[in-house]
C-alpha cells in the first residue's frame, strides 16, 4: 500500500462530516499543524505529501464532502519536481478551482514557495516562476479565488527560498510555517466559526 493510499485510507476513516476550514495539498501543508499555528479548532488537514495538482484534483470530491467555507490550496512544487508540463499543472489548477468554488466554498491559492539554493534538483527553481505566472493569470480578479504571496517573505533577492525557512532545502521550518500562519491568518480568523 502506498503513502498517497494511507492518508487516503485516514481521511476516508475521518470522524468529522463537515469543516468550514479545509487546507488541501502536498507536503507543505499535511506538515502544518494547522489547528495549532492558527488557533482554529474547526480545519481539516487534507494535505498528503508527493501530491500532484493531478492527484488533489482526483481526490478533490473528499475535500468538497466536508462542505468546507473556505479552502486553503499549496500545490505545485511536486508538479515541477517530477516534470509535468506546465499546461498540464495549469489545467489541473483550473478544474481543482471550479470544484472548489462550484461548491460555494472560497479558494484561496498560495504561491507555488521556491527552492533554497543548495537543493539537489537546481532546475526547479528555474520553472517555478513560470508556474506561479500561469496560476496568477488563471486566478486574476476572479469571484471566490484570493491568492495568497508568502514569497516576498520567504525569497531571497536571487528568487531562491532563504535557507533558515527550509530544513532540507524544500520543506519548511518553523520560522517558514510562521510565514505562512501570519499570511492566511485574516482568512482563517473570518472563516473559522462554523
């Protein structure tokens, strides 16, 4: 049985019906304590690490079942890791979105986060920025979709993730995790209460 079919199996296993609050998306957010970081007693974790925009697209129907208020989406950087055309991530990003938002649930869309500098994979960086270009374009000034930018705290000049903010040059510290509960946390606090 895989990684990706064991949260499946968790969540499928999950007391809780309904969460105004979902965070879905891979490792970035399945890492977060997110009830934690942000004080909010009603989010459901849906994040499952090595997801693809293609696989939280599949699994979507799961998020929606909890007919959350809000979704909180960070997903992508797999995507570039593993090479998937960026078409493709695009593509997948605009289905997961009219799910979400068909559902009468806000979207709010991170930022695909860079790579620090020593990562072993040195293109990814180099096809991030493109990604983000596209997401950007795809949720400009559209109903029900608020992006969300923690880059501007997280980057270096260079584009490149600021080593104290990634513990393996990927995912993130505490200190990254700051970042981002501080860059969601007006959102969390309007969408909190059931």
């Amino acid at each position: 049985m895989s990684y990706y079919e064991v949260r499946r199996g968790l969540f499928a296993m999950s007391k809780i019906q309904t969460a105004p609050i979902v965070m879905a998306g891979d490792s970035l957010t399945e890492a977060g304590p997110w009830t934690d970081l942000t004080g909010c007693l009603s989010i459901a974790n849906r994040g499952i690490g090595g997801d693809t925009t293609r696989r939280l697209l599949d699994r979507l129907d799961d998020v929606v079942a909890l007919k959350p208020r809000a979704v909180f989406l960070m997903i992508g950087v797999n995507d570039v890791t593993l090479g998937i055309p960026r078409d493709a991530s695009v593509d997948n990003l605009r289905g997961i979105l009219a799910r979400v938002t068909g559902s009468g649930a806000q979207a709010f869309v991170s930022y695909v986060l860079p790579v620090t500098a020593s990562y072993p994979k040195k293109n990814v960086n180099r096809e991030i920025p493109p990604l983000n270009a596209a997401f950007a374009k795809l949720i400009v000034d559209r109903p029900g979709i608020t992006p969300v930018d923690a880059r501007p705290q997280l980057q270096r000049p260079d584009g490149t993730l600021r080593e104290e903010f990634a513990y393996d040059g990927l995912h993130l510290t505490p200190r990254g995790y700051a970042v981002l509960r501080d860059a969601i946390a007006p959102h969390v606090d309007r969408y909190c209460s059931p």
